[in-house]
C-alpha cells in the first residue's frame, strides 16, 4: 500500500514511496521490489562494492545501495542492458574462486548462485583462475572454505560492528585480495570465533560453514528451489536453521 | 521444421556420463525426439567418429589430450556445438585437481597409496592418452555455441533446451530448471 504522504520516485515505471535519507535498494526492497544485489544486506551499513545492484538513475550508472532516493527519479533496474553487465560481473566472480556447486554445501541457499540464475547466466564465459585457497578447517564448529569467497566482507561487517570481535578482514590488493583471519597463526581456531556469532550466519556464499549440518536440507526444499530470489525481498539473508 | 532429420553426436569426455544417463532420463520423450533427429557419434549408436551433424552435445571438460582431439573433432563437425553440463561448463568435479601438481596426485594414487601391489608404478602404456596439467571446460579450448548447466541438468532441462533448440528459438530454462548442482 502506497503511502500517500511520501515522495516517490520511478524504479522500472513503478511508483515506489521512499522515506527522505532511504537508499534506493532500501525504498525498493520496503516496496518489495528486487534490485540484484550480492554485498548489500538490510541489517548493515552499504558498502558498494560488488557492484551488482548497479542501477540507472536519471540516465547514470550507480550503485542502488549508495544512491539516495529523490522524488521524481526515474531509475531503470531490471533492463537487458543492465542484467548484461550483472551477468558479467557474476561471471568474473565464478572464474575468480572455485565455486563447484555439486559438492558446495550452500548450494540452494546461495545468494551468488540464486542471482546467476535469475540473470540466466549459462556459463561462466570466462577462463577460470583455479586459485589455490586452502580451507581453514581448525574450528571445532565451523568450516572456512576460502575458494568461494567473494570479498563481499558481510563477515567483516557483523564480526565488527555487531559481535564486537574483529575477526575477519581483507588483506591484498587487486587480484590478490583476499579474506583473512584475525589471529596470530590466521587460522580461526585461534580466535574467540563462536557458531553463534552473527557472522557465522552472514555470509552469502558457501565459505563460512557450520560444520555438521550440510546438506540436511534435500535438493528440491532449499530456499532457492522454492522461489527464485527475486520472488523473496527482504528474506534473502539465510537465517542460521537455512545456512 | 526441416524435412530431413537433424543429425546429433553425442560424447563424454572427462564425464562421468551422469548427463548421458539423465538424457535418457526423458523416457518416453525419446521416441518424439527420433521423430525430428537421428544419432551420428555418440554411445547410443557406438559409432567411433563424428561426421557432419547439425548438433553435438559434449559432456565433461577436458582433462587429457585424447579428450582434446575429440573435442576438436566435434566441433570440426557440429554446426552446434552445446556443454553439456557441469564439468562441460567449468570443468566440474575433476576440475577440483587444478591446484595440485599433476606428479604428486599420479604419485599418491599409483604408487604411495596404501593396498597397491608392491611395486606398483604409474601406468605408461602409449595407448592411455596423456593427462593434461589441469582439468579445463570446453570453452576454453574450441567455441561452444550454448551451454546446459547442472550435475546432471535434469531430463526436462535437457527437454526443454533440446525441444527449443530444435524449433529454433533460443533455449531458455528458467527457475527450476537452471541449475549448476
Ligand atoms: S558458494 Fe554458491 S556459487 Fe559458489 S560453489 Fe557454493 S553454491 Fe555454488
Ligand atoms: S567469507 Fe563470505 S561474508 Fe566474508 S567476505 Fe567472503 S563471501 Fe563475504
């Protein structure tokens, strides 16, 4: 229900009321619109990155986590041009990391692979890095499997700003970027890391992993066999049972 | 549609004929499909070398040379050439070796792992093809015209994209049916 007393702007011809200070990824996902998106989640603060949720505004490329909403904006979302250069991104992602989804325990419940789909990307496109990225499995509860990593730093975000523990954060520079683990040894175990921390949960993809829980859920019931991602705005963060 | 059949090769190459299996898995739909195409290579006919075909569908990447050559002879070959599925599309499974050196994995498997017969070595007969360094999909190596992903990708994914090729619109899956797992 539209809200009669808010400013709207214009996302794909749609009105969609916003309160003055929303991004547009905010205002859409209130009005249960879906705008692709990988590194932004409701419950922290934006961070730009991923470039996923790239949207014209009033004729300019941006990312929808970081514009602000302006009454009168007419902004174009899910347009080929636009899933094109989504598509694009996805692909470079996948030939960066190892993401084998048969033997990937987030398989289903994954935000990188459910936004594949939903562009329709049929093949990675690219020629693949096959990096080296140990997995970190010292914790007594919880796996870290490096090769999906998309450096979205969700898990930085929770494990600072809502655990208070600073565990993670990404170390490199370009190509050579990557997560790493605050502890002398870098491995988690040696770190105050818990299963119960927000950023045990965080992460969109398969590299933050509880350990004795995969695949509990068969193929067919997990979250994106239900319903494609873009028919659950505002529920795309796994809850800890889903993960 | 054309008043003669459409010719289709099918092969696996570093597979492991999972999407062969769930080709089959179209059941009944097969014999609506003899109606419109005919088989060259593949292992339903046994035929050991691809001739002309107006399609070719190629399961697994490439993990030796002989994989190589066939893969070179299907697309000589193909009008359309399709990877089909998921060790066609990024190598899949037996991609999961591309970090480690080849030597050392020949080494554990051959000679250093327990219960093999004493002596044993790694085989060097020169009919085995030479395995490559790394595992590659098939795009790496010749032009693939479309890809069906899944491990397998299901009988109606096979369906529908074969269906939809055939009419000649491009293949589109959908939720449900695209699937990389
Ligand atoms: S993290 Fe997602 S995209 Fe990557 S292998 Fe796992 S399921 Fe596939
Ligand atoms: S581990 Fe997960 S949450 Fe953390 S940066 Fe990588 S992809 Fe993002």
């Amino acid at each position: 229900m539209t809200d009669n007393t808010l400013p709207t702007c214009l996302i794909d011809g749609e009105e969609v009321p916003f309160t003055p200070g929303q991004t547009l990824i905010q205002a859409a996902t209130a009005a249960g619109k879906y705008i692709p998106h990988l590194c932004w989640h409701p419950d922290f603060a934006a961070h730009g990155s991923c470039k996923i949720c790239t949207v014209k505004a009033d004729g300019r490329f941006g990312a929808a986590c970081t514009i602000e909403a302006r009454a009168g904006m007419t902004v174009e979302n899910r347009t080929t041009e636009l899933d094109d250069k989504r598509r694009t991104l996805l692909q470079l992602l996948f030939v960066e990391g190892n993401h084998f989804c048969p033997s990937c325990e987030k398989s289903g419940n994954c935000l990188l692979q459910a936004t594949a789909y939903e562009v329709g990307m049929m093949s990675p496109h690219f020629d693949h890095f096959y990096p080296d990225r140990p997995v970190d499995a010292s914790h007594p509860d919880v796996l870290l499997d490096f090769n999906r990593c998309i450096m979205c730093e969700l898990c930085v975000r929770a494990s600072r700003d809502v655990d208070g523990k600073n565990i993670f954060a990404l170390s490199g520079r370009g190509i050579k970027s990557h997560l790493i683990v605050n502890s002398e040894s870098g491995r988690i175990k040696d770190t105050d890391f818990s299963a119960g921390d927000r950023a045990a949960e965080v992460c969109p993809v398969g590299v933050i992993l509880k350990k004795r829980v995969g695949f509990a859920v068969p193929i067919g019931g997990r979250k994106y066999d239900v319903s494609p991602v873009s028919a659950q705005v505002g529920a795309q963060a796994p809850t800890r049972e889903e993960a | 549609m054309a008043d003669r059949k459409l010719r289709v090769a099918t092969t696996s190459l570093a597979g492991c004929f999972g999407c062969h299996m769930s080709f089959l898995d179209i059941d009944e739909r097969l014999l609506d499909l003899l109606e419109l195409v005919e088989f060259d290579r593949s292992p339903i006919t046994d035929i050991k070398h691809c001739g002309p075909c107006d399609l070719g569908l190629v399961e697994g990447g490439v993990c030796n040379a002989e994989n190589v050559h066939v893969l070179r002879e299907f697309r000589k070959n193909c009008k359309i050439l399709v990877a089909l599925g998921a060790c066609a599309v990024n190598g899949g499974l037996p991609a999961q070796r591309n970090h480690l050196d080849l030597r050392d994995i020949l080494a554990a498997v051959y000679e250093t792992e327990g219960g093999l017969a004493r002596g044993a070595r790694i085989p060097n007969d020169p009919e085995l093809p030479l395995p490559l360094n790394q595992v590659h999909p098939i795009h790496e190596v010749v032009k693939i015209d479309y890809f069906l992903p899944g491990c397998p990708p299901s009988a109606d994914a096979i369906w529908k994209f074969l269906t939809d090729l055939i009419a000649g619109r491009t293949p589109h899956l959908g939720h449900g049916l695209i699937h990389y797992d």
